[in-house]
C-alpha cells in the first residue's frame, strides 16, 4: 500500500463511519485524492465500499424476507364466514430478518440482504431491525410493495390462518447477490431463507463451495420447498420442519421411525447437518455418518404467541454452533431460545442478550 492508503486505512479502522469530506479536511488534501485513494484500497480489497467495510470483518450474512407483520389474535373461536372479534398487533418480522436481529442481539455481528419497497413499512422494519444489523446491502424499488405477512392466531395462540405477501422478494436474484460479491466472500457463514428464488439458492450453493463459505438454509413454508436443491452437498445446516420435510421427500411422518428415516434421507442429500422440527414433539437432529437423536421440547404451559419460534430456534442453533459448542448444547440452544420466545408476545423477545442467554441455558 502506498503511504496515503495506510494513513487512510488507519482513520477509517478508528471511524469506519468518517466520510471522504471528512477525511479530505482532516488529511488536509482535495476530494478527488481522498476518492481515488479509496478507490484504490477498495480494487484491494482492503475496504469493501459503502460505510467503508474493512476487510478485516466477517459479519453473518443473512439473505431474505424482512417484512411487516400483522397479528389477530382471536378473542373467541374462530368461526369461517363471518366476522371475529380479534386484538391486533404491528410488528417487523421475515425469517432472515427475525434469525437476523436474534443474532444481533446475542452480540453478533449481522449484515442483512434483502430486498423492498420505498414505503413507510420499510422505514418501519429500518428504524427496528437497524440497532441490531448493517441494512446498507438492503435493495429498495420504487413499484413494489415491502413484504407483508398477516396472522390470525386462535385462542391458545396457534396460528389459524397466515396470508403473505411476497412478491418483492423476486428480486433478490443472483444479479443482485453477484453486486454484493465482495462483500459475500467475507461471511463468516451466510443463512438464506426460501424466500428468495431457485436461481438464487442455486447460485449461493455454487458460490458457498466455491468460497468455502458455510451455509444455512431455513424453508419458510411448504409451498416454497421446490426452491431447494435435488443436491444439498453445499448446505452446512438445514433446519425444516415436518411438514416442509414431507413435502419435499413426498413421504409421511406418521411415528418416530418414519421422523428419524427422514432425517436420514436428508442427509442422504449431501446435508452436512440436518434438523427436522416437529413442535411440541420435539426436534429429530442428526449430522453426516453420525448419531441420528430426539431431542424432546421444553413443556411451556403459558404460549403467548408461536410466531418466532421457529426463528428463534435457528438462531439458537446457529449462535451455538458458531461458539463451537458440543452438538447436545447446540439442539439444546435453539429449545431453549424458542422456548421463551413462545412465552413472549415479540416474534424476537426483547431481552434477549448474551447475557440472559447464559442464564437461560443455565436454567434448563
């Protein structure tokens, strides 16, 4: 490096939120120095562009849904064709956005790609989601809608019905990923729900081998299990629930054999780590020429909401893994996390912290 990149690298390490102006009047030297200085440290890769990145960090890279959600929860049954009477809430939710501020607040550090509208419901999910991860890498269209999922949660907090709208995320497209490459290539590991398209999963699986890059992959529904691959020998972890796993392996889970073959099957696939929920029955867990175990769920007598759980139960997993822990305490970790988010009204429990998480794995 040339002795005005090292002095300007050494500022941006101390103020990786200074601007060029800035650092033109610090430095005592033109605009256009500081641009083409920069510009330099970037062809390097030594900083990574907007908000000047250093090289140097390797944030979890989480790629998805981030959108609105609207909860009704039933005051009485639910009767079809007829009005109910509900309580309402707003919230900011989406898979990778959820696993994405849980993390956050666990103290990691977190970049979120995703894509929106130009709408006061993403400056709603900005201003919420932005204490806990970087949104810089967040794509924004003038004629789309931010995404929207609304659910109708019955009386014993069990989701009735749920009604999503999507379509924005068709643009998170391997065009859109291949602008962030640089980016990409620093992830300690990159999680990526199936709200983005096939094209795109395809792409993060070649890009992730290629990189040795480890990757995550969380189904959001069912109906988007056609998004994954035939070939999962790139995936690091999967965690799917049962039904998305009957869908996908077109089988039925009818007893514990039928759970612990599908787990099997999976790995069958290439999946080096595989993770099949099965709510209040627990999670089947197994990884590649291991050990296939039940894990059973915590008892929560008091369910306030189940909306988050299964994020908050990825993210549990994935923090642990992270740690390096054994793989008892990783299963253990996502129980927990969902576990006392059930008993929240948030989708992600506003205590949540490295801390409490201590004393929450403590007390179990």
């Amino acid at each position: 490096m040339t002795e005005n990149e090292e002095v300007i690298l050494g500022m941006i390490k101390e103020h990786p939120f200074i601007s060029q102006q800035e650092l033109a009047e610090m430095l005592g030297i033109s605009g256009s120095s500081i641009a083409a200085t920069l510009s330099g440290l970037i062809k390097k890769e030594q900083v990574l562009g907007k908000a000047f990145v250093l090289n140097e960090t390797t944030p979890i890279i989480c790629i998805g849904g981030a959108n609105v959600d609207r909860k009704f929860y039933a005051k009485h049954d639910i009767m079809s064709e007829t009005s109910n009477p509900v309580k309402s809430s707003t919230t900011v939710g989406g898979v990778a956005r959820n696993i994405a501020e849980n993390l956050g607040r666990l103290g990691e550090e977190v970049s979120l790609i995703s894509a929106s509208g130009k709408d006061s419901e993403w400056k709603e999910i900005y201003e919420l989601s932005s204490p806990f991860m970087n949104l810089e890498h967040v794509a924004q269209f003038e004629h789309s809608s931010t995404g929207s999922y609304t659910a109708v949660l019955d009386q014993n907090g069990d989701l009735s019905v749920a009604l999503a709208d999507m379509d924005v995320y068709e643009h998170i497209t391997p065009e859109l990923l291949i602008k962030n490459s640089n980016f990409l290539r620093k992830a300690k590991c990159i999680i990526v729900d199936l709200n983005c398209p096939r094209e795109t999963i395809d792409f993060l699986c070649s890009f992730t081998s290629k990189y040795h890059i480890p990757l995550i992959i969380i189904p959001v529904s069912s109906p988007k299990m056609n998004r994954l691959p035939k070939s999962l020998s790139a995936v690091t972890w999967l965690i799917v629930n049962k039904d998305e796993t009957e869908t996908f392996l077109n089988t039925k889970i009818n007893d514990d054999n039928d759970w612990e073959d599908s787990v099997k099957q999976w790995l069958s696939l290439g999946v080096k780590n595989v993770i099949v929920t099965n709510g209040i029955k627990g999670v089947m867990a197994g990884v590649e020429n291991g050990e296939i175990r039940h894990y059973p769920a915590i008892h929560t007598p008091v369910v306030a909401d189940v909306t988050g759980a299964g994020d908050s139960f990825c993210s549990g997993v994935i923090y642990s893994w992270l740690q390096k822990k054994e793989f008892d305490y990783i299963i253990k970790s996502g129980l927990v996390n969902s576990h006392k988010t059930i008993m929240s009204k948030h989708t992600v429990r506003q205590e949540l912290s490295q801390k409490q998480f201590e004393l929450d794995m403590e007390e179990f």
